[in-house]
C-alpha cells in the first residue's frame, strides 16, 4: 500500500493537522526532523504479516501491512498530560478513524483496521501517541515473477504427437507408426 495516499487522506479529512501530516521511514527520525507546528502527524510503515502460500497450482497469499499514524501533540500547558493524553487524543483519534478507518486506498487493499493505540514518549513539550492500523491485501499469480515469465513465452502454434504402438507382449518397438501435428490459430 502506497503510504502516501494515507497522508493525503488524513491532510483532506483530519482538520485539526492544517495539513501538518508527513511521513517518516522510522520514528527515531522524528525528534530531529519534527519542526511542525502541533499538533503534527506522521505516517510511518510498521512491518507486514503474512499467509502461507496457500494455492497448490497458482500462487496466493494474504499480506496484512503494518502502519502507524504518530501524533504529536502540544503538551507545554499541561505537564501532566492529562489534556493531552484525555481530550486531545480522543478528538484527534475521532477525525483519523473518520479519515481512513473502514477506507479502502486503492484496487489492491481491503479496509483498513484498527490495531491498537499507546502513549510513545511524553515530554513537557509534546506527548507521541501511535495509532496502529493493517490492511489485508491478496498476493495472486498476476503480481509473480513466474506470471511475467508466462506472458513473455511466445504463444503455442504446434503440437507434434509421435505414436509408437504397443506390440502385445514386448512393448512399444520404437518404430513410430504414427505421426499427427495439431496447428493453433489466433
């Protein structure tokens, strides 16, 4: 699932950010890089979980992908937390649910769910709240290797079949008695 299309939905439906929604490859990255006015949000990939290859003659597998959507919020009014970790983050989980919850972002990705949620770091400037989220998407024999390999063969123009006939008793002698070939038109 392309990460960006989660951005864009929560910058359109999530009012509270202004737009302040980015991505980040890992949260490490955040402290330095987050110069965003609060409250912020950053989108970040969290790992995938996967199926046993489950077709015995073509290929299918179901990924469940991982991200997190980890919201900063202004912090510096209450030490505490307890605006921030109440109020402010039951609001702000109202308008992500409302943005993406339920949404399917392309051709390829079932819903979105919900995973879960914590409390990641709190300061007397901001309080890190993680929102956890999967989406199911089904592997197919179209998105394989060997479904490319199959679409670059050239097409089947000729079956040649040599018949040997048995000879009751011995086998086939290994004189062919008949040959036939079969022509295939587009």
């Amino acid at each position: 699932m392309k990460l960006s299309l989660i951005i864009e939905a929560l910058r359109e439906r999530a009012p509270s950010f202004k737009s302040r929604v980015a991505g980040a490859a890992e949260f490490q990255a955040l402290e330095p890089n987050a110069k965003m006015m609060l409250p912020a949000a950053y989108v970040i990939p969290t790992g995938d979980t996967v199926s046993r290859q489950e077709s015995q003659t073509d290929y299918y597998q179901v990924v469940n992908e991982g991200f997190a959507v980890v919201v900063v919020l202004d912090n510096r009014r209450d030490m505490r937390g307890q605006a921030a970790a109440f109020d402010a983050v039951d609001s702000i989980r109202a308008e992500i649910f409302g943005a993406i919850l339920g949404w399917e972002p392309d051709d390829c990705t079932h819903q979105i769910t919900y995973d879960g949620g914590q409390v990641v770091e709190m300061n007397r400037a901001a309080l890190y709240y993680q929102f956890d989220f999967t989406a199911e998407r089904e592997i197919t024999d179209i998105d394989t290797r060997h479904h490319r390999d199959l679409d670059e063969l050239v097409p089947l123009e000729t079956v040649a079949v040599d018949m040997d006939f048995v000879d009751p008793g011995n086998g086939p002698d290994g004189d062919i008695e008949h040959h036939d070939e079969i022509h295939f038109t587009e």
